[in-house]
C-alpha cells in the first residue's frame, strides 16, 4: 500500500454506491466504494475532501481504501466477503452418507416391491398340474379373464380353475398362460 493521500469526491452515485476521487496531487482519478468509507458524517458528498489509501484491486486498477474525512476517523478496513461455493460445509464425509442412504432406501423399497412385481415364469411345473386348487384364499375372482392381467402361473391356475370365463388356455390342455407364466420343459 502507498502512504496516505489527499483528494476530493469528484462524482458519486448513491444508487450504486461507488464514485471517484481527483487526488489532490493530481494524476487518474482513483475508484471508491461505500464499504471503504467511514459509517460516521454520512453519505459521501460530493467535492468533500478526504484522505484515502490506495491498493490494486483484483483486476490491477486503483481503488481508495480506508477514506477518511477531516478530523474524523479512518473507514474500517473492508474485509471481502467469502464468495459462496455453492454446497458449503459438504464434505467428502457427507456426500458418502448421503449416497448410503440413497442406496439403502432404494434397496429397502426394491425388496418390499419386488415380491409384488414378479414376474418370473420359473414357477414349478406342479402348481400347474395339481388338482388342488391353488392358492386358496391368497387369490380371488375379480374380473380378470386375460393372462396378461396375471402377475404368476400361481394366480392364472387359480383363475382359470375358480373364476368363470376366463380365456387364458388357448389349447384347451388346462395349463393356463403357457407362453408368459406357466411355461415348462414338459409342455407341448
């Protein structure tokens, strides 16, 4: 920093908060913004006189720094505020939790819905031929006539052995959905 100097407020706009001082022993004009002014005597007039310290801003131009009016004190020095990072105070630490506990709630959720969406047709052949009914009471006649409304061979043998019109034995040879749900090395 230069030592300090003298000058008066040659343009001010309020809105802004910033103007320009015309050092008193001449030279460019010199940059000043509020926050390097002092909080006491007011806004900043216009051809008042001050005296000022001068530092190179970040794009190496002038700024006045520390203003002060006569027989006052200096403007506290103006400390840059922390520009934000945009996810401030998260840590390596923390984003791996916050992953754990995706995972963990995706596998939660896949293992209570799976057991309702599964479709596997790997059901053993004997669900399929036995002539108990099967299921009973974990299934019930609803409407549902097609294989396609099915979601086991389970629910489909029930089907097509409680429920009425159901068309889901294209062959006629009692094994219903043979090609989604009740498929098996013995059928034909």
């Amino acid at each position: 920093m230069e030592s300090r100097l003298n000058g008066t407020l040659k343009t001010w706009n309020e809105g802004k908060g910033f103007g320009f001082i015309t050092p008193a022993n001449g030279g460019q004009d010199v940059f000043v913004h509020i926050s390097d002014y002092p909080k006491q005597g007011g806004q900043p007039k216009v051809g008042e006189p001050i005296s000022f310290e001068i530092i190179l801003n970040k794009d190496g131009k002038k700024k006045a720094v520390l203003v002060q009016r006569p027989g006052g004190e200096p403007a506290v020095p103006h400390r840059p505020r922390a520009k934000p990072t945009g996810r401030q105070g998260n840590s390596l630490l923390s984003r791996l939790i916050g992953v754990a506990l995706v995972v963990m709630i995706a596998s939660s959720g896949y293992s209570f819905l799976a057991p309702k969406f599964n479709r596997s047709s790997s059901e053993p052949a004997a669900l399929v031929s036995s002539t108990a009914d099967v299921a009973p009471g974990r299934f019930q006649c609803d409407g549902r006539t097609y294989c396609s409304q099915m979601t086991s061979c389970a629910e489909a043998t029930y089907f097509i052995r409680n429920c009425p019109n159901t068309q889901m034995d294209g062959d006629g040879d009692g094994v219903p959905c043979e090609s989604q749900w009740c498929t098996s090395p013995f059928a034909k």
